[in-house]
C-alpha cells in the first residue's frame, strides 16, 4: 500500500488543464478563464447621474441650506437612456434621472431630497426648484471609465468565473468567451449483483447507487458525466464498455468496484492487459482498494464498490483531477479544526470518519454520525465533513482536536 498523499501526487501527475473551447457567458459560470480580457470600451462610457436629482452648476449652489435655499430655474427633464442637448446655464437646473447623461454645463447632481421637489405643487414656485445643500464638483456623478477604462486588463487569463465576472463580461458586449473545457469522464459500475435503479429488486441483487453518486459528484465539480451503465464480472464484458469510452472520447475513467482482491474483480486485469496499472492499495479508510492506471493514454481510476468508500476516494482523488483538467488553481478541499465529542477508533491507516460539523462559542466540533461502515451511505447523507485520523493512530479521545475535511459548508458551521 501507498500512502494518501503519495497516491494523490502521483494521480495528479498524470493530469493537466485541457484545452480551451468557446461558449457563451452564461456556460463559463465557475469555469477558468483562457485568455485575458481588455475592454474596448470606457465603463460607464459618460458621465452620469448616480441619483435622482438635479443636475447642476456646483458654483450655483454656494452657501445653499434648508435656512436659507438657492433657487434655479428648470430648463429639461432627462430620464436614463436619452441625451438632451439643452445646455445647464448660470442660475439654471436639469431634473435628472439615475444613469441619464450629465448635460453639458453640468458639473453635479443635488439630490432631491435635498431640494423643494418634496413639496407640494402648490408650495414650488412654477419651474423654479429650491437647493437646500451646497455640492462640490463631481458629487453624485459617475464619470466615464470610473469603472473600467478602454484598453484595461479586465480579467486576466486563469480567472475563475463567478457571476460578476459575467456581469461584467456582459458589460463588456462579450457574448462568448474562451474557457477551460470541461473533462468528459466516464462512469462504469462493475458487477453481477447489480440491476438498474428501475428494476424490481432480486434475490442477490442490489440497485447500481454508485453510477448516480459518481456522476452527481462528476457534475457538481465542474465535469461531464458519460454514463456507460453496468459491465457485468467478465473481462470482454469489461473491456468492451472500456471500449466504448474510448470511442467516446473521455478524459478519465471512473470504475467502481473490480479492484479488490476477489475472484472476480476483473477491473485489474483489464488494466493489465488493455493498458497499464500503476497502483491498486491505497493506506486509507475507508477506501483502501483504490486502483490507477491508463488505458491508451486516458487515466482509469477503479474505485471501490462499497459506496461509502467510492465517495470518500472520489473525493481524496477523482475530485483533484477534474479540477486540474480544469484549469482549477487550488485542488484539495478546506479543513477546518476541530474537537471530538466522542472517542473514535481508527484501524491504523488513514482514516475518514463522516462527521457532523457544527459551531459554537467560536470553536467547530466534529460529532460522528453513527455506523462508519462502508456500505452504510446514509453516513454520508448525515456528514458535512470528515474527520481524518492520521496513519499509525488507533484512538482519539473524545475532546481532542482533529483536522476535518469538510464536504459543505451549510449555514451553521459558518
């Protein structure tokens, strides 16, 4: 057997960002970015108005107050989206809307609140309007290319793309945009006791689970699941389904169970014979039957079968490789530390306990939950973390502190 962190490094060896490929914006949501942005444009491209107000002569406004008000006379109305070509004159006032363009003459925007425009019809004085409170220069303008100037580096190449950096790409007129194409990975559960989900469950049988966690866990880190079903415990069986994913053009192979030490765990004598194997035991549990190899140069990762410990090493190696075909800077899920509330056992090897994560007076604590066995998944639907239990330990006591590795982040562990 070879150690969690000495596996991992060497999966990842054999993984690098794939190529790029154009989409539209809204696709390139949590992709990474393959080329930098400039902007063609200033952002806002004019000036305007970051109020409703009135747009004004700074100058005009000298000494103003509630006590004692400057009068203007209103010469125009611009709302946002038209441009009027009446100049603000000495003396003289624009009513204006958010975003509309600044009139030329115009140096500031007065608030209405801090104008008569609350009063009554009857208390304003015809197209005369009261400014209660000086302004400076520039106050509640915008200008042009406060935001973004033409020419800038926007966004630099390797940016993750999170909802503003849409924003922004939109407002950029960028329709498309070059991203990190997203792996295409195979998902194929080995075994004679499986059945479909949609079939009546026989004596012997078990529902094929693992195909719909493999593939939720594929597409929630950012890749593209190909289901390619069942391959039953026979090596032309077998081989054919690998077959197929070739043709299919995959990134990456993702087997679940074959790769014990049974009679019939073929997915080993597959690799052996249709490409390479390079390890099949990792020191961990669960999870210890772990095999990687390549087939025609595409990475396989055999899982476990047990569906407890095929979870748990998607998520210690498949994860990290499809966020480094990605194009994903930062790999390895956030830990957090925390105290026991119970005595745990290990086996020696690393271990992954599922944990509930919760936090109180500032301190997170790590409450196991229940059965650890690893075919138990309702574990896994409990957990919000795992506790990891370093090789050699065989006990921690209740009160200790761990290192958990969280799965989610829910709203009481913040």
């Amino acid at each position: 057997m070879i150690s969690v962190d000495e596996a991992l490094e060497y999966v990842l060896k054999h993984f690098q960002p794939l190529e790029p490929e154009e989409v539209e914006i809204l696709d390139a949501l949590d992709r990474v970015l393959a080329e930098g942005v400039y902007s063609g444009v200033e952002i806002p491209p004019f000036d305007n108005s970051a109020m409703d107000g009135y747009a004004v002569r700074a100058m005009d406004t000298a000494g103003a107050s509630s006590e004692a008000p400057t009068t203007l006379r209103v010469i125009g109305d611009l709302a946002a989206g038209y441009t009027t070509d009446v100049v603000v004159e000495p003396g003289t006032a624009i009513r204006i809307m958010t975003g509309a363009p600044l009139p030329a003459g115009a140096d500031a925007v007065v608030r209405f609140e801090e104008t008569s425009e609350g009063l009554s019809a009857g208390e304003r004085a015809g197209n005369w309007i009261g400014i209660f409170s000086q302004v400076v220069v520039g106050e509640n303008v915008r200008s042009a290319g406060e935001d973004i100037h033409k020419g800038e580096l926007v966004l630099a190449e390797g940016t993750i793309l999170r909802s503003q950096e849409i924003g922004v790409l939109a407002s950029l007129g960028r329709a498309r945009v070059r991203v990190i194409r997203r792996p295409r990975v195979a998902i194929l559960a080995t075994g004679d006791e499986l059945i479909t989900i949609d079939e009546p469950l026989a004596p012997g049988k078990i529902r094929n689970s693992n195909e719909y966690s493999n593939a939720a866990l594929v597409r929630r880190y950012g890749g593209i699941p190909v289901r390619l079903g069942i391959a039953r415990d026979d090596v032309e069986e077998l081989t054919a389904k690998i077959r197929e994913g070739l043709a299919q053009g995959v990134d990456l192979f993702l087997t679940s169970a074959g790769v014990s030490v049974g009679d019939y765990d073929v997915v080993k004598d597959v690799l052996n014979t249709e490409g390479e194997m390079h390890f099949w035991q990792v020191c961990m549990k669960p999870g210890k039957p772990l095999a990687f190899g390549e087939i025609q140069g595409v990475p396989l990762l055999g899982l476990p079968g047990n569906p407890v410990s095929a979870m748990v090493s998607f998520e210690q190696f498949a994860r990290p490789a499809i966020l480094k075909m990605l194009g994903k800077m930062r790999l390895r899920k956030p830990t957090v530390e925390a105290i026991l509330e119970e005595d745990v056992k290990s086996s020696g090897r690393r271990g992954f306990k599922r944990a509930v994560i919760t936090k109180r007076d500032g301190e997170y604590y790590a409450s196991v939950t229940g059965p650890q066995g690893s075919g138990v998944l309702t574990s896994m639907v409990k957990a919000n973390g795992l506790v990891i239990i370093p090789e050699g330990i065989r006990h921690k006591k209740a009160g200790e502190r761990v290192t958990v590795q969280m799965l989610d982040w829910p709203e009481n562990v913040e």
